[in-house]
C-alpha cells in the first residue's frame, strides 16, 4: 500500500460506466473473514451489516469521462464465462520504500488467495530484505525499521512462491495500478513475468464508488463504509485482508442488484488466458521456510 495516492496529472477519477442501479437496494455484508470451509481460521473476523443508505446507487458516468469498461455478458462466448467463474483471486498488498517501481523497493508481501466466490482458502506474508545500505523509506507510515528486515529473506528467495500464487488468477489490490506496477517491474526483472505481459488485476478502489456512496476511496474509509474491518493500516497482511473484504462486499452488492456476472468479469477472462507468469516449483515450495512475518505494527488508522 503507498503512503500516499499521487493522482494522475492527466486524467479524472477512475469509474465503472454502468448504468445507475434502481433504488431500494437490499443492504449487504462485508467485513474480511474467511468462507465456511476456509483452511485459514486465523483470519476469522466478524462481519458487519451496511446500512442501506451506505450502498446508494451511484450516478452513470458521462461517456467522456475516464472509465473503466465491463464487457457486456453478450459479447463473452459461453466458455469464456464458464471459465472466468471459476477463476479465484489473489489479493496483495505491497509496502514499499517509496512510490516509484524503478526506484524504490519492496519491503513487504502479503498474499490472501480466495476462491471465485471471495471465500478466503489461504495467505502468506513476509518481510523483504533490500538489501544492505538500503533506505527504508517513511518508517512513521509502514512501521518498518532496517533491523526488522535483518533476517528477512532476499525478494529473490521468495519471488518464484509469489508468480506461483498469482497464477491463474486475478490479481486484486486497492489501488492496484501501484502494486501491479512494482509487481511487474520486481517479477519482470527477475524473468518470473513475460516482458510487456499486462498482470490482469481487479482494483477494489477503482471500483468503489460503483458499489458504495463513500466520501473518499482511501482504504481506510471504503472499509469504514462497507463495514470491513482493517486492522493495522499499512501493514501488508492487514490491508490484503481488508481488500479482500472489500472484494466480497462488491460482489454481494453486485448480486442484491441482478449484476452478474461480477462487473469485472473481463478481467477473470484475461486470467484465465494469461500464460505470462513463470516460476521454479522448487524454489517457489523452499520459500516457505524463509517466510518472516513482522512484529512491529504499521500506522495508525
């Protein structure tokens, strides 16, 4: 998660172009926790119901404006959809030494695999050593010290763990234009992604306000709308959790609205088609063992 959202100098907000729902919308659950059948118990956390008022449809946008685009169901071929529902997600999030892909660094990973329905089956996360010398960037925001990475593994030890995992599915942030991108300059580099090859991605905030009427798209204030419970932001577990949280209450939105397939059905399509990724099945099971998960909090909400 980046510090902080530095806009686009040369576009608008980011917003689905769907037609505005009709009122009277039933309200729906969100909160992050794992599905009946999970193999994570350890990310039990209730959920809370979402007033109504908190799911207002929002206003179509005007064709001139910057949106994203939903193929239409019609122009998806039968298999193509039956493919895409049954491609799950992997939910990440990212803290970094700074903004930049080129310039900057990892210094955590943290991964929560679901299943097509947003029913969490498992996570991981770490810690990453940049290695010696490296600044750790704005330790007041993601709570990381240089001697909290001293026994974390290399990016190296555990980057063929993270293409395996985000195989065949789609990748979900919030503000996933900022995870991806170092994603794909990390993975890139270490021949694990095809050069070029777009990640297909869902981004929880870029769709926000299609889903939900909130003030802002911070994460921090989609979950205090929806009713997700975050934890500690800006540590990477904790925000992956509370994107996946995120991701189930669109979808339950989306269903009590007659949306389906899920408004980003196309990216489903891309991941399923998606041969981009490469990895090292060995090295990818011997990075378990190297896992070191942090101990010390990230900021404040």
């Amino acid at each position: 998660m980046p510090f902080f959202h530095r806009p686009p100098h040369d576009r608008g907000p980011l917003r689905p172009r769907l037609p505005a729902p009709s009122p009277g919308n039933p309200p729906s659950q969100g909160g992050d926790r794992p599905c009946a059948g999970s193999t994570s118990p350890s990310l039990s956390i209730s959920a809370s119901h979402v007033p109504a008022s908190l799911c207002a449809p929002v206003s179509p946008v005007p064709p001139s404006a910057n949106t994203l685009s939903r193929a239409p169901s019609d122009a998806l071929t039968e298999t193509e959809l039956r493919a895409a529902a049954q491609v799950g997600y992997a939910v990440i999030d990212l803290e970094t030494t700074g903004l930049s892909p080129v310039s900057d660094t990892i210094l955590e990973v943290a991964v929560v695999l679901t299943d097509p329905s947003g029913c969490t089956q498992t996570s991981w996360s770490t810690l990453i050593n940049p290695g010696r010398g490296t600044d750790v960037g704005p330790t007041h925001i993601h709570g990381l010290i240089a001697q909290d990475l001293l026994d974390a593994p290399s990016l190296d030890e555990v980057a063929d763990r993270l293409a395996r995992d985000l195989a065949g599915r789609a990748v979900v942030a919030h503000n996933a234009r900022f995870d991806v991108g170092f994603l794909t300059q990390a993975l890139g580099r270490r021949r694990l992604l095809d050069p070029g090859a777009p990640i297909p991605r869902v981004c929880t905030m870029e769709w926000s306000r299609h889903f939900m009427a909130t003030p802002s798209r911070r994460l921090t204030t989609c979950c205090e709308v929806a009713g997700v419970e975050i934890g500690r932001h800006h540590s990477a577990l904790d925000d992956a959790r509370a994107a996946a949280g995120l991701l189930r209450h669109y979808m339950s939105v989306g269903r009590a609205r007659g949306e389906e397939p899920v408004a980003w059905t196309r990216s489903l399509v891309d991941a399923w088609r998606f041969t981009g990724w490469h990895w090292d099945d060995e090295r990818a099971q011997g990075a378990d063992e190297r896992l070191v998960t942090r101990q010390r909090p990230g900021a404040l909400r």
